[in-house]
C-alpha cells in the first residue's frame, strides 16, 4: 500500500485524495491509506531539503504521523485498555493519566462547591463587571470562572480571572518540569529538553514548555513556538558569558536556525499542536506558566486593560539592560463576562 502511494506520487505529484486512492485499490483501508500519505508527505517535506533533517529525524516525522492519526484514537477511546498502552510496557505509569485530576488544590479548583455558591450569587444577583486579580502561582493567566464546570460545556462565565507572575520566583513550569524529569519519555507532556549548539558558546540546554499546551493553549506556528523560547535562550546565551550588547542579535540568529531544524519545526511543532488539540480548559484564554513578569492594569468607564508584561532573565547577576521581553494584554469590556487577548 505505501508502494502504491510513493509511484502514485512520483508519477505525477497527485493530489492527497488521489494518493489515497492508491492505497486503498493496494489493500489498504481509508483510514491506512490516509496516514500512510500524511506519514509520506511529512517524511517528503522534511527530507527536501526546505528544512535541515537527519535520518532519525525523518524517521520519528513518520512514526509521530502514525502515532497521531492511527494510535492516539485508539488510545481515546480504549483508554488504559488499548493495546498500545500494554505494547508500551508503562501501564502502570501511564494509568494515573487516564484518571481526571486537579493540578493545583490550593486555587479555584480545591474549593469547587465554595465557587459555585459564590458565582451562584454574582449570577443571581446580576453583579456584573466582576474582575479577580491575583498571583501566587508564579505565571500569566486569562480566562473566565463559570456558574458550574460540572454542566455541559463548563457552564456560563459569570466574571473574569487574571492571575500575574512573579517577578522574581521561579517559575510554576520549573516545578512541574522538575517533578515531571522522573517520568522518563512521558515527562514530555510537560517539557520537551532541547539541546542547541552556538559556536564558539557550545551547547545551550533548554526546557521547551509543553505544559502550556497541554493544559490549552492556543496551537502553535513554528514561528510562534521559537518566539516562545526567546526569553530562554537569550537567558542562556547570558549565562554562557555573551556580551549583552550581542544578546538579541544572537539570540534572533538561534531561534532562526530552529525554525530551519526539521527537529523543531516538524517534530516538536507537531506535538506541541497535538498537546493543544487535546481541547483541556477551554476557559482560559491566554496563559504562559513560565514567566518572570509583572502586570500592570488600568481601569476606565468602558474596559479594564491588563498588561502582562513578561521580563528579560537576568545577566549574569545585573539586571538587563532591556527588562521587557514581550508584552501580552488581556482586555475586558465593561458588562462582559469575556477577557480578548492580544
């Protein structure tokens, strides 16, 4: 069938429907024949030479196709019952993942009853115009708190959440991906490490946040996944000793080189697209739980503006000269249970 795909391609670049076609008059069902052509085009793409690949990149571009579209299904719907999670031999770790939990008791989540009683009266009451602002859990978070999570489709926003970072703690992510390390290859539901060579620097080890995805944020482009790892990488080209008046010039050729990396762009980028797929908290609206930063709010008649405003590590023991690293605003109109970022 994979044959029959290939010469149906070679012969003359058919389209996708045509190329599964071709399988399936070879044997296969639709849906084989449809991710063998996803597998064969991701393959073809990243061995063309539009982007750097190796062998085993290529390789893992087709296994994680296959695993996308033919074992994460089954995955789904069989749960700790699919095979494919007894032919992993991590039955036992992987069973907790099947089992809905709360990732942090000490916030909304911990007092579920105490939060419906208290959106139960805003909602009844028609108080609107509510706001929350808080911390303390060292990263940005927008969204909305609803009547009752327990209803279908998380019930009715009632007010509005905005949650800062701090500007100095270490970050809710650095937590979670230090407990995660333990996991082996399941602690990349959390943070994917990267290992980037920089000549005449060596290696800058860095942690890519998956958690982020995986608890809903918004898909990714490639170019928005290697802006994600600015701050990082800046950090770390610091810590190797680079002049500061070199940083954002290296750090713009590093993250283009990335982009350019069939290992980033194609492989990474399809998991951390994949982790947001999963569709988890669709009330929260913008989040990045590994940030250093402030917020800065201003409040009028018509709209509250949030700025979450993420900031530069430091170098060496100076603070940076540019402290500002990106800018992130979460706006709410007067008489809307609703945040809109930008």
């Amino acid at each position: 069938g994979a044959g029959a795909i290939m010469q149906a391609y070679a012969a003359s670049a058919s389209t996708p429907d045509a190329l599964v076609g071709a399988g399936v008059k070879a044997g296969l069902t639709v849906a084989q024949a449809t991710i063998a052509v996803a597998a064969y085009s991701r393959v073809y793409v990243a061995a063309s030479g539009i982007v750097a690949s190796t062998p085993a990149a290529l390789a893992g571009t087709g296994a994680q196709t296959i695993a996308f579209g033919y074992i994460k299904p089954d995955i789904q719907a069989k749960k700790i019952e699919s095979p494919f999670v007894a032919a992993s031999g991590k039955k036992a770790q992987l069973a907790p993942f099947f089992t809905r939990f709360l990732l942090n008791c000490d916030q909304w989540d911990g007092y579920n009853s105490e939060r419906k009683a208290l959106m139960a009266h805003l909602k009844t009451n028609s108080i609107g115009n509510v706001v929350a602002i808080t911390g303390d859990i060292h990263a940005f978070f927008a969204g909305t708190v609803s009547d009752d999570y327990d209803a279908t489709g998380g019930g009715t926003p009632v007010m509005v959440d905005l949650v800062s970072a701090g500007i100095s703690s270490d970050s809710f992510f650095s937590y979670l991906r230090d407990a995660a390390s333990a996991l082996g290859d399941i602690a990349t539901l959390v943070a994917y490490p990267l290992a980037i060579p920089v000549t005449g620097l060596g290696t800058l080890n860095i942690s890519i946040d998956l958690l982020d995805y995986t608890m809903g944020k918004a898909a990714p482009t490639v170019a928005s996944l290697a802006e994600q790892v600015r701050v990082q990488v800046r950090g770390a080209l610091a810590a190797k000793g680079l002049p500061e008046a070199q940083l954002d010039a290296t750090t713009g050729a590093v993250l283009a080189g990335l982009q350019a990396s069939s290992d980033f762009s194609v492989s990474l980028l399809a998991l951390a697209q994949q982790l947001s797929g999963l569709g988890n908290n669709p009330w929260i609206k913008h989040l990045n739980t590994d940030a250093q930063g402030y917020t800065l709010v201003t409040l009028t008649a018509g709209k509250m503006v949030a700025q979450f405003k993420q900031v530069n590590k430091l170098v060496g023991a100076s603070a940076p000269a540019s402290v500002v690293a990106r800018v992130t605003t979460a706006t709410v109109t007067a008489g809307s249970a609703a945040v809109a970022i930008s």
